[in-house]
C-alpha cells in the first residue's frame, strides 16, 4: 500500500503521543505531509509537523487548522483522536468532569472538523477517521463516562458520514480495544498491583495481548486511504475480538 497518500496532506489530533502519533508516522511512511495537532506536541519528531492545540477551545483549534493548512498546503484527511480518560461510575465524576471530558472527546470532534470542513470540500480525497473505542459498544465496568462519550463519538461519525457523503467526504471510526500507549501505561501504574492490572488488560481480550498503536494506525490509514473510497459511515474494531467474539477470560 506504500505511497497511497501521496500529494495529500492529513491532520491528525493528539497526534503528540500514542495512537495519534502511530498514526502521523504511518501516513507520512505512506506519502502524506502531515501536522500533529497536541496540547503537547513536543514529542513530534520531524517531518511531521508539530502543532500546538486544545480541542477543547475554540479559538485553539481554529489557529492551529490554519497553521497546518498553510504548512502543508491543504487539507484531504482529518484523524480527529484526541481523546481524555475518565474512570468510575456514574456516581464517581462529578457533573463538572462529566462536562469536561464530553468537551473533549466529543465538542472537540466537533470543533475540529468545523474547522477543516471548508477544506475538506476543496479535496478529492477527503476523509474523516474518529478514533472511538470498544467502550461505546461493550458495557465496561468502571467507565461510565468514558464510554458514554465514545457511544457519542459513534453515533456522530454515522450522523456526519451521513451529512457530507454527498459532498464527497468519507466518515468513519475505529473502535480499539485496549492499546499499548502511554495512556494505558499510566492507568496500569496507578493501580494498586501494576502487574495484575496489566494481566487482567491482556486476558479481556480474547487475543491475549493488548493492541498495539500500529495496529490501530493500520487500521485508521485504510479507512483515510483511497482504497476504501467506497467505505463511509463504517466503524471498524481493532479490538483484538472483544466486542465481536463474545468470550471471556477463562
Ligand atoms: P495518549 O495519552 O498516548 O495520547 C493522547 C494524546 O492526546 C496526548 O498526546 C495528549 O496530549 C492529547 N490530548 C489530550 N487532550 C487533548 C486536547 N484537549 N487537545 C489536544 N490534544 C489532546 O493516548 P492514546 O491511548 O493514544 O489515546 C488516543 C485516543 O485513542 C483517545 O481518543 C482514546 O480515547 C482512544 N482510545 C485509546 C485506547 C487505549 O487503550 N489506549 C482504546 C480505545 C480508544
């Protein structure tokens, strides 16, 4: 598939780190010019192009879409990943919390492809690739929130493929299960047995390991690529079979 992105040029959000930056590395592998847009985008190795940003402001996001447009010249893909963690019940966050990630991990969405959109119309490779997550589908315990956010980033990747498939432009998501990133790193140091922890991640999935982030950033640049130009309002699982094998661990 070397080269497919060749002449395009992709954003990618919380591109600073995990599954975002896997992602800017395999795009740029494959041909695209690229910008990671991150609260912390120190991490970002040339020739990726590192772009300061919070999704959850408006003004933010606007700055930083402009920048990346005027560094790569356009815009054909957007990987809207950033995302934020929440843990506990729904009694564990407090309404405020609750605001603050949904903010994130959904408005965020939103803000970003507002920005893009009239971009996005001028190519003829335009795609949309939300990261969301097993949690929308599988009724994790311990994460209320986090879940219902990514339930809403599902519902609005099919509202919005659904909105612009006319004007050309393809939407869709992938849903991993549990990956191996830093963000899953420091859950598993916080738990009161690391090691255990890090077992009973490995032992939901039914592939016995976790995902790793070239496996999702696989998964994403087919669904940005041409070749699935006949794919929109899709969500793809890269789950290691937790949501389509219905097992448990033994
Ligand atoms: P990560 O912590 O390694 O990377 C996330 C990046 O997003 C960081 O660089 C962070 O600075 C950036 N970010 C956070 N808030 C931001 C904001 N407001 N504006 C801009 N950037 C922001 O995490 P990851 O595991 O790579 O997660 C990336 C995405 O994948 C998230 O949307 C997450 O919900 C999703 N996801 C992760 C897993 C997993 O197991 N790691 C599973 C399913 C879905």
């Amino acid at each position: 598939m070397s080269g497919e992105f060749a002449g395009l040029a992709a954003v990618v959000t919380g591109g600073g780190s995990g599954i975002g930056l896997a992602v800017a590395r395999l795009l740029a592998d494959r041909g695209a010019a690229v910008a990671c847009l991150d609260l912390d985008p120190s991490g970002v190795p040339a020739p990726l192009h590192a772009i300061g940003c919070d999704v959850s402001d408006a003004d933010s996001v606007a700055r930083a879409v402009t920048a990346a447009v005027a560094r790569l010249g356009g815009l054909d893909v957007l990987v809207n990943n950033a995302g934020a963690g929440a843990q506990g019940t729904i009694e564990a966050n407090p309404d405020d919390e609750w605001h603050r990630v949904y903010d994130v991990n959904v408005v965020g969405i939103v803000r970003v492809t507002r920005a893009a959109l009239p971009y996005l119309r001028a190519s003829s490779a335009a795609a949309i690739v939300n990261t969301c997550s097993i949690a929308a589908t599988a009724g994790l315990p311990g994460r209320a929130l986090y879940s219902a956010t990514k339930g809403a980033v599902q519902a609005l990747t099919l509202a919005m493929a659904a909105d612009h498939v006319g004007e050309g432009i393809r939407v869709n998501c992938v849903n991993p299960g549990t990956v191996d990133t830093p963000w899953v790193r420091r859950l598993v140091d916080a738990a009161a047995d690391p090691a255990a922890e890090f077992v009973a991640l490995r032992a939901r999935q039914p592939i016995g390991r976790l995902v790793t982030p070239a496996e999702v950033a696989a998964a994403v640049a087919y669904l940005a690529s041409p070749l699935a130009a006949a794919t929109t309002g899709t969500v793809l699982a890269v789950d290691g079979g937790m949501h389509g094998l219905r097992m448990r661990p033994a």
